[in-house]
C-alpha cells in the first residue's frame, strides 16, 4: 500500500518488538507520529501491540512481521514484506538480542553461537540490507547493545562479547554516515526487568544486591533512547547510575573488572 501521492510508506522497522524493551520502543516511537514494522517470533504479542498502537490514535496499523531472524534467508523475507505493503525503511531499531549465563565450557556450543547469529550477524545483515534505504531518507539507525558491552563478562562471556561488537560498530557508523544526514546511537541500558532474564537464565532478584540501583524501567530506557537517537548523541546509557558504573570501567583494571562482574553474575 503507498501514500496519496503514491510513494511508499516510511516506517521504523523495531525487532524484538514482542516484548520489553523492544515493544517500549514501539510504543515510543508511535507516540512520536513514526508509522512501523513490528518484527519477532512471536505473531500474537505482535498483533495484540499493533492493536493497542491503533487505540491509541496512531494513523496507521502498524505492520505486523513475525519471523525468525536467524533463520535462512530471513532478512530478504522482512525486505519482501515491506516491499509488499508498499512500504521503506526510514528508521531501523535493532533491538533483538538475548543471552546466555554460565560458563562457556558447560553452555551448548549451537545455543552459543545462536547469541553470535541474533546479536551480531542478523543486526549486521539487517544494517547493510536496509542502509541504502536509510540513506536515501536521510533516516536514523538505533542499535540496542548494553552496559555489558563496556567490560568482560565471566559466566555472561558472549553475551558480553557480542554488545561491545554493538557497540563498536554504531560508534563508526555515527562517523561514517554523519555526513550524509543519517543519525546512529547506541542505546545501552542496564539491568532491566524483562523477559530477557528468563531466557538467559539469571534472575535479578536477589543477586545484584546494590546494583539494583541501577534498575530503569523499559519504558524509560526506551524513552531516552528514542530522545538520544534525535538528539544525535552517540551513545545513550539511561541511568545515574549506569552512567557511573560506565565511567568506572573505563578507569578500572580490566582484572578487577572480571572479578567484579564475575561476583554480580555469579548464581549461586
């Protein structure tokens, strides 16, 4: 389906839009006038979403695309889809991404190399198959990494791993496509409460003691990862305190690091 004047529909493609952070970051945006594509497995939390963005006066139903992302030939599926509905990617939200606790001795190697394929190649491939598009429109990329992805991460190791790559590679982004009007920030929360803990197999409560100070809602880090993305900023850590336990990390010996995290992390 196109516009009035015949053009194509630009939306902002959300994955992992099911749930948490993901579907704050849906709400965010549609309250903000932006016309969507909500991606993840999950059709029905898709649609019940699409459905509560419409009651709340949003012009348009937002697409709905349930997919697995890492399975084959995904991503050609999702440009498909649009394709189909008529419409473009103006806005790309890679926020997919789950992860893993324990040591990578013990961890199923094929489940390992799943947290690799989401949270590295897939927002990789989804970045580079949509970015012509994104240029063209002068639109805005925001890649969901964590806090994780400023120090290493015992019994978390590739969790930890795949958000500093994250991390990495918006910040050349933000470098490399400035020039050309495309906005880039890496969103990095911290602790936050939802379905990511029962699928990595830590729970918050009761382990992180203090730094539970550090809990922000998903809504808020959604808001303020939305408002950063606007702003231009390149990186957006939501959180006083998450914003300390960045800057400490920089400054800390990366032994001391380990040893800390490890503690944090540590399940028993």
């Amino acid at each position: 389906m196109t516009t009035a004047d015949g053009k194509q529909r630009g939306v902002a493609i959300v994955t992992g839009a099911s749930d948490g952070i993901g579907a704050e970051l849906a709400r965010v945006f549609a309250a903000r006038g932006h016309d969507l594509a909500l991606v993840a497995r999950r059709a029905d939390r898709l649609e019940a979403l699409a459905d509560e963005i419409v009651a709340q006066g949003a012009e348009r139903r937002p697409l709905v695309i349930a997919l697995d992302l890492c399975a084959a030939g995904a991503i050609e599926a999702l440009a498909k889809a649009l394709d189909e509905a008529g419409a473009r990617a103006e806005i790309l939200v890679n926020n997919a991404g789950f992860g893993l606790v324990g040591s990578v001795e013990k961890l199923d190697p094929a489940e390992q190399l799943a947290i690799i394929d989401l949270n590295v190649r897939a927002l990789t491939a989804l970045t580079l198959r949509f970015l012509p598009s994104i240029v063209a429109c002068q639109g805005a990329i925001l890649n969901v990494a964590s806090i994780a992805a400023f120090m290493p991460g015992p019994s978390f190791a590739i969790y930890y791993a795949t958000k500093a790559y994250v991390l990495s590679f918006s910040e050349a982004l933000t470098q490399e496509l400035s020039a050309g009007g495309v906005k880039v920030s890496c969103l990095c929360p911290g602790p936050v409460e939802t379905g990511f803990q029962a699928r990595s197999g830590f729970e918050l409560k009761g382990k992180l003691g203090a730094a539970r100070l550090a809990l922000v809602s998903p809504a808020e880090v959604a808001r303020q990862g939305y408002e950063g993305l606007m702003a231009g900023r390149r990186v957006v850590v939501p959180g006083l305190m998450n914003q300390i336990i960045v800057l400490v990390a920089r400054f800390v010996p990366r032994g001391w690091l380990m040893t800390l995290t490890a503690a944090a992390l540590d399940k028993r």
